[in-house]
C-alpha cells in the first residue's frame, strides 16, 4: 500500500515535470496571432491536399479548430501542448492552448496536427460559451486518426464534434484526447 502510494506520486511529480517541460519552454516564447495564422493556414492547405474528402468536409463544418504542431512525448508519463486557432467559415474566431498530462502505458514521441471539427452549431455554441474545456468531461470529441489512405466525408461521420489527427511524425503508442485541456489565449 505504501509502495503504490510513493509510485503515484512518484509518478504524478514526474508528469508535472514532463509538462512543464513542454509547456514551460513553450509559454516563454508563444507565438503571436500572425505566427499561429500562419501555421494554421499550412496545416489546413495540407489537410486539403492529402486528405480525400478533405475540402468538402472543412466546408460542410460550422467551424473548425486548428492545432498545428502539436508536440506530444512520454514514457510511462508524457504530455502534449500545441497553439492553434478558430475558425468559423474561414474567419479566425479565437486563439487557442492544447495541453494535456496523462500516466500510464506510453511510449515515444510525435508532432501532429489535430484538427477538431464542429459539425453541429449547437456543440460549438457550447463550447465558445466556456472559458475552458477539457475533452471527456466537458464534452466529448469523436477521434478520427488518418493514416496513409486518407479519406473523410461527412456522411459517416454524424456526430456533433469530431476529432481528427493528422500529420503524424514521430512513433507513438496511445493516441488519444482524452483530458486534454483547452483554453483560449488570445480573445478576438
């Protein structure tokens, strides 16, 4: 009993280390609107090109928001953080933190893009409506992860949020978003 206690906050002290290693570095240097538009642009240019269905998806969408970049790591205990914007038919909306801590069975590292479509205007209402939102408890997100025959249509995907990861570099076991926390950084 004791030794399980003494592993989980072994383990929970390491997690926070782990994340303020990637958000710390992060936070310090964060990227302006401009910087974050411009990656935001590239990751949806590449959606569009390597994803079939891709375009007519994004158009069918109430809005869309932009992770690009996202840099996840663990071993046993790991993170994610990434800077991304919304967009509502094209127009920028909001600026937006991905970040999220987790223990258990892990392992490596990847930069990925994750795109969170809302495909409902009652499910983006809600979450405009919060300052801050946490996947799995203050909604959930139906995750879609693409890989090299990439194709989306909005005809099987009929859920109010939709989840969908791509550009994925790097090897890593447990995909997921799952408690990753959201939170706007820049109002617009």
């Amino acid at each position: 009993m004791i030794r399980q206690r003494i592993a989980r906050r072994f383990a929970w002290i390491a997690s926070l280390v782990l994340l303020g290693g990637l958000v710390l570095p992060t936070m310090a240097s964060a990227k302006t609107p401009q910087e974050i538009d411009a990656s935001v642009d590239a990751a949806l240019a590449n959606f569009r090109s390597q994803v079939r269905g891709g375009d007519a998806f994004l158009q069918d969408a109430q809005a869309v928001l932009v992770f690009p970049g996202v840099v996840q790591a663990g071993f046993g205990v790991g993170g994610e953080f990434g800077e991304g914007a919304l967009r509502i038919h094209g127009e920028d909306a909001g600026y937006y933190s991905l970040g999220a801590a987790s223990v258990g069975f892990q392992f490596g590292a990847q930069v990925k893009d994750v795109f969170i479509v809302f495909l409902q205007r009652q499910a983006l209402e809600n979450f405009r409506a919060k300052h801050g939102f946490t996947v799995g408890v203050d909604g959930s997100i139906v995750l879609v992860n693409l890989g090299a025959e990439a194709s989306i249509n909005t005809t099987t995907l009929n859920q109010p949020v939709v989840g969908v990861i791509v550009g994925q570099k790097g090897l890593m076991y447990n995909l997921t978003l799952q408690g990753s926390k959201i939170s706007r950084i820049y109002p617009h």
